[in-house]
C-alpha cells in the first residue's frame, strides 16, 4: 500500500496497482493466520510473492519514470525480502539456521522502516514544493489578471478621454477657421479678437479639466 499511494502507481501502473493492492488485503489475512503456529511458515512464504511483485513495480518506475523516491523504496523492500527469503529457507529446511538467519527478517524490517522514513520525508519535501510552486503560479496568475484589469481600464479610460476631446477641439478648429475668415474679409476688430480667443481659453480649460 506504501508503495501503490507514495509512488502513485495508479498514475504511472493502474493495472498493476489493483494486484499489489490485492497482495496486501491477502498478505493481512495469512498474517493474522500465522497467530497460529502451524500457519507461521505459509505466511512467512507468501509474503515474499507480494514484496518481489511491488520490487518489480518499484524498478519499473525507477527506470521508466525515473522516480527518485522510488530508490529509497527498493532499497528497503530488498532488504526486506532478502532478510524474509533467508528465514523461508531457514524455515524449509534449506539452510542451517543461525543468529544471523534466524533474525534476518527483523533486522530487513528495521533497515526498511528506517529507509521508509527517509522515503516519506522525500516525499512531503517534494509535497511541499510542489504546492509552493502551485502558489507562486497563483500569486503570478493572479498578478497577470490584475495588470489585465489596468490595462482594459486605462484603454477605456482613454477611449472617454478621446470621446470628450473631439467635439472641443472642434470647436477650436471652428473659432481659427472664424478668426481666418474675418481677418482675411477685414472684418476682425479687437472686441471679435478678444470674443474668438476667449473661446478657445474656455475651450482649452475644459480639456485641461477633463484630464485632471
């Protein structure tokens, strides 16, 4: 189970996760069997057929996918089927039992336990960066939005501003044209020039207030 949740099997090997899922539901039931004496040495057995599955698994993601944590794993189940094999063969009679042999399978928990704890800190430190870089995404995403904001606002802002300057500078377009014709008609006197200037000074204070 360690190995199907901290390596994501079901991501990378989602046919073989239902297997090593299956070899620890039945790994559980021969281990409550082995309460019993006469089933000690069945389940001492069959525990090995699940560990060297999910060490296949472990090097198939190691290779394939090149997993780091994967590492840490295999290391740990290798000793632990190596120390489960020699009290097997113990066991049947293979070997000849020794201090060595006879708690192998302890010392194979005990190096796989401390290997698995370095496995888990591996992961929550990738966790963990992994959900900094997640929030530096956001942070950044949502900075992206905001600049998109400003922009779609100033660009409308400055669609009001053009919209309020057209029809004044018309007006002082118009008032140039009216000094030019009554100039050229000897028609401009001072109280027309002072009329004509005033409204492009008024013109030009509006435009002056509209930006403000």
């Amino acid at each position: 189970l360690f190995v199907v949740y901290y390596l994501d099997t079901e991501k990378y090997v989602p046919l073989a996760t239902k297997y090593l899922k299956w070899g620890a539901y039945i790994s559980v039931f021969f281990a409550v069997s082995s309460l019993f004496a006469q089933y000690i040495t069945l389940y001492e057995v069959f525990s090995v057929v699940p560990s060297i599955f999910s060490m296949i698994i472990i090097v198939y993601l190691m290779t394939k996918y090149k997993l780091k944590i994967a590492r840490y794993i295999f290391i740990a189940k290798l000793f632990l089927v190596t120390g489960n094999s020699m009290l097997v063969l113990s066991e049947l009679g293979v070997v000849e039992g020794s201090f060595f042999i006879d708690n192998s399978y302890i010392w194979g928990v005990t190096i796989e336990v401390i290997l698995m704890s370095f496995a888990l800190s591996y992961k929550y430190k990738n966790l963990t960066h992994e959900k900094e870089l997640e929030t530096l995404k956001r942070i950044k995403t949502e900075e992206i939005l905001v600049d998109k904001n400003k922009l779609a606002m100033m660009g409308e802002m400055m669609n009001n501003l053009v919209h309020q300057w057209r029809q004044p500078l018309s007006q002082i377009n118009s008032a140039v044209c009216n000094l030019e014709n009554d100039y050229r008609k000897k028609r401009l006197n001072d109280a027309i020039l002072e009329d004509r200037l005033n409204d492009i000074e008024s013109i030009t204070n509006y435009l002056s207030n509209t930006i403000d």
